[in-house]
C-alpha cells in the first residue's frame, strides 16, 4: 500500500491497526521484562486471585512482570478481536475503552475476570436483538468491575480465598450478565450527569453500578468485605519504562508524521482544540490525532519522571490509561492545567504528589480536559485541586471493586464544579463573542 492510499484510509481502519500496534508492543514487552522465565507461572497467579484496588501485577506474589504484560497482551488481543467483528464500528470511544481495559491489565482486570462482562454484552445484544458488533465498545467499558468477578470466583462470601466453585462461577457470570446489560443504559444517561466535562463517562456509570452491587453484597447481606488496601511492587526500572515508552511513543509519531502529509499542522491545530465533547480523527483526521498518541505519551512519561513516581504495575497501567481519551479531548494543553492542581493541592495535603495513589489519580483527572479547555487554565487547576481532594476517599462508596475509580471521581468533580461555572464564568467562545460585540 503506498503512502497515498494509506492516508485515505477510514478512521476506523487507522484505529484498528493502532491499536493492534499497542497489542503488539505489550507481547513485546513481556519478551523484553527482565523476569521473562516467570511469565506463565506470573501470569497463572494474575488470573487466580483477587483483583481488589490496588493489587499490582509485577509484584511476585501476584504475578510478575514479564506475566503482567503477557496478560496485557492477551486481553489486548480479545479487544481487537472484538474490533474485527462484521459490523463493528470504531471511534474515538473505542479508543478510551481498549486503552482503559489494557491500562488495567497490569493491576486489576486479567484474561478471566473480563470475561463475564463480555458475555453480559452478549446478551445485552441478544435483548435487543441487535448484532453483538454494535455494542464492543460497551463490552469494553463493562469490564471496569472486572475486580469484583474476581472476588465472586475467589474469595466471596469471605475474606480468605476459596478457590472455584460452582457457586462462585455461578455469581460472577451472574454481576457479569447483570453488568452488561445495565451499562449501555447507565452510560447514556451520565452525560446528564457531568455534561460532557468529564471525558471518561463510563466512569459515573460503573462508579454508582459498583456501588449498587457493593452495598447489596456485602452491606445488605451483612458479608464482611475484604479490606481495601494496596499491595505494590518495586516496579520496573525508570531506563526499563523510558526506552520502551520512548521507543513507543516516538513511532507513533512518525506514523502521525507521515499520515499528516509529513506535516506537524495538523497537530497545532488539534493542540488548540477545547476537548469538549469531540473526535479528533473525525475533526482532524488520522495523522494528527496518530500523533497524539505520541506526544501526548511522551508528555505522561516526561511528568511521571520530574516528580519521582515508582513505576509499579499501577503507574505504568496509568500511563495507557491517561492515554485512552487522546482521541476524544485529552492533549498536553489541556490537561497541563489539572497537573498544576494536583501539585498545588499536594503542597498542603498528606500525600505527597509521587504516591501511588495521587499518581495513580491524576490519570483520570486528566478526564477533566474539556473544564481547561472549555474554561481556561484557572479552571483547570481547581478542577484538579478537587479531584486531587476526593480521589482517595472514593474507593469506601464501591468497595474498591470498580476500576474506574478515578473516573467516578472526575464525574463527581464535575458534579460540584461545572453548575458553579456555568453560573458565574463565560466560556472561552463566550468570552470571544462577548468581546467581538463590544468591538462591532
């Protein structure tokens, strides 16, 4: 295929092959780790046990790191898979859904637990009567309570670990099918909920369905609930995590470069984007928002470098996690101004900006773009003082059973901010037409 043909290719072949490319690297990765003779004891110990925030997967006790990526790799494969499904349609949500289940499959979701909410999916499409194809995203997106199929098949309805039981399958198949089929319908109403200011709408959706199913579980039923607590490891080595994010990244570029008609324009236009509510490739086209991808990625690593973060298998997850909505609003402009927050809230809070936690935390914060976007830099950093405040105490409302905890809490950040700035601050459009009628 000449360089012609391929930069009139549909978005949603571009879409596919990047993310067959990511899938790809993770395979590679695993080869690379540098515990490579543990990679299928690492990754039979991932999807045997509890998945409960925050258990980290390069920990040996775990898994490891070459199983961790193995597992990575695995679960990338079944969403590609999905992609190429007859009648599966990408965009830029598809993008956030893979990015965000691969980003967890280094501590919280594995080749097992993914699999009730899939098959949930399933059936969802079966009600309707619609083609599963249609619905892959969701099935993506519904895995954000893979932790809590875990606990079914594991541990509940006690706290020490059981093994398999018929029961267990049972339970999780059963929140799998229940999960399914209620997060299309959650999913469409969140944007009620946040307006669009928080790019990871799922994460309303899962946050308030984990909440559901963890009262009734465990509160209702009266079970004791596994403490929540994070079990980290020494993680990978800095020189480990930036060659293979630079080798990444920059080849993303590259391929951004070339598609863009060896032209970085394009970029600088989507650089001055809002993020509200839009799709780069359908805005901007495939090189440009490619590239994204990598400056974007490189902007991630950069940050996580200046401020010390150890890259357990949760910050490093976190990384393609921060990547998932670099097609729908997220870029370095936008969420610069959430970063300044959480280094300015970190100055008077306990947590010091490099712990795992907050590290962990920023990535969903950076959901929070269109607010800088829409508002401005100002906006932007107390919108991240605010999801910096509430992201660790979110985890007591769903249990720590729903992945998408720092996503929850950018729509729950939207839910105190947004009606206070739609109140008493104009948007940067509104300011420019106010300004140009004073003008006229």
């Amino acid at each position: 295929m000449n360089l012609d043909r391929l930069r009139k290719q549909s978005s949603s072949w571009m879409i596919r092959s990047v993310l067959c490319f990511f899938t790809l690297a993770f395979y590679v990765g695993a080869l690379c780790a540098p515990d490579l003779n543990e990679i299928f004891s690492g990754f039979a110990r991932i999807v045997t046990n509890p998945a409960q925030l925050t258990k980290d997967y390069f920990r040996p006790e775990i898994g490891s790191i070459s199983g961790a990526f193995f597992n990575t790799a695995l679960v990338g494969t079944v969403c590609c898979a999905l992609l190429f499904l007859p009648g599966a349609v990408t965009s830029g949500l598809t993008v956030t859904g893979y990015m965000l289940t691969v980003g967890f499959s280094f501590w919280g979701m594995n080749l097992v637990n993914i699999l009730p909410f899939m098959f949930g999916t399933f059936v969802y499409s079966l009600i309707k009567r619609e083609p599963f194809a249609k619905f892959v995203n969701f099935a993506m997106f519904s895995t954000a309570l893979g932790p809590l199929a875990s606990e079914m098949l594991y541990r509940y309805p006690g706290t020490e670990i059981h093994g398999v039981t018929l029961a267990g399958i049972g339970l999780a198949l059963l929140i799998g099918v229940a999960t399914g089929v209620a997060m299309p319908a959650l999913c469409a109403h969140a944007k009620n909920f946040h307006k669009g200011y928080s790019l990871y709408n799922a994460g309303a959706a899962a946050g308030f369905w984990c909440f559901f199913l963890y009262a009734t579980l465990y509160r209702t039923l009266g079970v004791e609930a596994p403490a929540i607590e994070a079990i980290t490891s020494d993680g990978l080595s800095k020189t480990f995590v930036d060659v293979y994010c630079i080798v990444v990244f920059v080849l993303c570029i590259i391929a951004g470069f070339i598609l863009s008609g060896n032209s970085f324009k394009g970029y600088w236009s989507l650089l001055k984007d809002t993020g509200y509510q839009g799709d780069f490739g359908t805005k901007y086209g495939n090189g440009p928002t490619v590239m994204n991808f990598g400056v974007y990625g490189l902007f991630i690593v950069l940050y996580y470098n200046l401020i010390g973060a150890k890259f357990t298998g949760a910050t490093f997850g976190a990384i393609f996690c921060m990547l998932a909505c670099c097609c729908t609003g997220a870029t370095p402009k936008t969420v610069f101004p959430i970063m300044i927050g959480y280094f300015l809230a970190s100055r008077f809070g306990q947590d010091a900006l490099n712990a795992q936690a907050i590290v962990v935390g920023l990535y969903f914060a950076s959901g929070l773009a269109p607010v800088s976007g829409n508002y401005g830099i100002i906006a932007g950093i107390v919108a991240g003082m605010i999801h910096y405040c509430i992201v660790t105490s979110a985890p007591a409302i769903h249990g720590g059973f729903n992945l998408y905890n720092g996503g929850f809490t950018s729509c729950l950040t939207c839910f105190v901010l947004v009606p206070i700035l739609e109140h008493f601050f104009k948007t940067k459009e509104q300011r420019k037409l106010a300004r140009a009628g004073k003008n006229g």
